[in-house]
C-alpha cells in the first residue's frame, strides 16, 4: 500500500477546536484578558455566554446584558456560532 493510502485520521491526538473571542471594558478586567481562546464545537450565542460564565462566574451578570457580535453582526441568542467565526463580547456602554 502506498505511504498514506489508506490512513485514518486520529481524532484523539487533534487539538479540540477553538473560537477566539475579543472581550471588552469590564468583561477583559472580569476574565483577566482582552482575548479568550474558548475551546469550541459550535453552538449558539447563548451558549457561548454560557461558556464564559463558567471562565468567569462573577463576569455572568454582566455577560447577560451584553452583545455579541460575530462576523461583524449583532447576534440573538438562538443564533449559531461556528468555530472559526470572528466574535467579539461587547458589555453595555453609558455616556453622552
């Protein structure tokens, strides 16, 4: 048989996906960092607050009032997040 020809792939040895999300303002002071490398199958926005919740506990109020943004659009909770999207968490802003 020749070199590689019929080889599986080890799924055990890969490393499990992940989505790279950009956090802001009091959600980076809240998880220690302006980025979070989530490990990731994919899901929903919900879900993915969800997922940060547990990084951060003290972090999920805030997390449930704030938007997040993948591929550059707002997200509703129901709507699917894939691994490799572009997602950014942006918490809630005041001013004037």
């Amino acid at each position: 048989m020749p070199r590689g020809a019929g080889t599986m792939h080890d799924d055990s040895r890969s490393p499990s996906p992940a989505l790279r999300i950009a956090v802001f303002a009091g959600l980076a002071e809240s998880l220690g960092r302006r980025v979070v490398d989530l490990p990731w199958a994919g899901g929903t926005a919900a879900d993915l607050r969800s997922a940060l919740a547990v990084l951060a506990p003290a972090a999920a109020p805030l997390l449930a009032r704030s938007a997040v943004v993948v591929d550059g659009r707002h997200a509703a909770d129901g709507d699917a997040v894939s691994c490799g999207a572009d997602v950014a968490v942006l918490p809630p802003v005041s001013g004037g």
